[in-house]
C-alpha cells in the first residue's frame, strides 16, 4: 500500500528537495569560483532559476530558495554581515512577478517559449536590482551596476534553464494543477518549439 501525502506534507517535500539542489548547487559553483577562478569578473548563480520554477510551482512560497540562494552564497564566499542582507533581501525581490504570473497564467509562461525565457530574465533581473537598491541604501553606491554587469552569465543561465525545463512535463506547473491532472491520468499536452 502506497502512503498517501497531504497536499501540504507534498509543497513541504517539494520545497525542501528543490532548496537542497540549489544549497548544494549554489555551495559548489561558489567554492569553485573563489578556488579556482577568483579573479574573474563574472558570477553564475542557480538561485533566480530555482526560485523561477518555484515561484510557478508554488507561488509566494519561492521566498525560501530566494533566501536559501542568498545565505548560501555569502555563507560560501565568506561576505560580511551586510551582504547577507544584501543578498537574501535583494533575491525577495524576484517575488514581484507572483502577481504577473497570476495575472497572465503559468500555461502562459510554460506554453511559450520567448515567455518562458523572458521570465527568467526578468526573475534574474529583478533579484540583481533588489541587491542593487539594498547596496545604494547601506551606503555602496559603487556597487550598484557591479550586480547587474558581473550577473550577465546567471541570466543568460535562467533563461536557457527556463526554455529546458518547459519541456519537462510538470516542472513548470502549478503543482495543484498538477496533482489534480495526475490523479486524472491525464496528460497535459505537448508546448509549443
């Protein structure tokens, strides 16, 4: 006999999976870069891709990658208290596309590609600004284009990541939507190329 989940033990696996695969992800590329690369002026993160597809899965939930992502990398590359709130407080600002996705639809987002792409941007985009304004707050006006110059390949990262997972059937899906299809036995149809 199968054990049988609630809804709620189900986002709780759902999440915790996915924020040990950004930890762990996010802990590696980060030690790697300041080991091996420390003087190169780029930086990848998979947190915006996380949160993108969490943020579709499960809403305003996709705060807790968004801070996991953050604290991860200033635990990894050894920052000073202020770039912790620098990092976790500027990722919540990604948050600000729960009401679009609301209001244009996550089949919307999934179904089309230049959709699917341009909201990874965006995800990317907004976490650097949030950082960005956080930085010019604490006094590091020097700071503010640093986020968005040296975060290009993290961007370009989300939005190739977005147009992959499209093609993952229930990756990005509302995972009530999902659930309920499951049950169903019921496939939700291909997306567009």
């Amino acid at each position: 006999m199968r054990p049988q989940f609630t809804f709620r033990q189900y986002r709780a696996m759902d999440l915790t999976m996915l924020t040990l695969i950004l930890v762990f992800c996010e802990w590696l590329i980060v030690r790697a870069s300041t080991r091996w690369f420390p003087g190169e002026l780029y930086v990848l993160s998979v947190t915006p891709v996380v949160t993108a597809v969490v943020m579709i899965r499960w809403g305003a939930f996709a705060f807790v990658p968004a801070l996991a992502g953050g604290a991860v990398y200033c635990l990894a590359s050894g920052a000073a208290a202020q770039e912790y709130l620098i990092y976790m407080g500027g990722n919540l600002l990604a948050l600000a596309l729960v009401p679009v996705l609301k209001r244009i639809g996550w089949k919307t987002v999934r179904d089309k590609a230049s959709y699917s792409m341009l909201y990874g941007v965006c995800c990317t985009l907004l976490m650097q600004l949030g950082r960005a304004l956080i930085a010019l707050c604490l006094g590091h006006a020097d700071a503010f284009l640093l986020f968005f110059t040296t975060d290009v390949l993290s961007c370009v990262f989300c939005a190739v990541t977005m147009w992959i997972a499209r093609r993952l059937d229930g990756v990005l899906e509302e995972q009530k939507h999902y659930l309920a299809r499951v049950s169903r036995g019921t496939e939700d149809g291909g997306t567009e190329p």
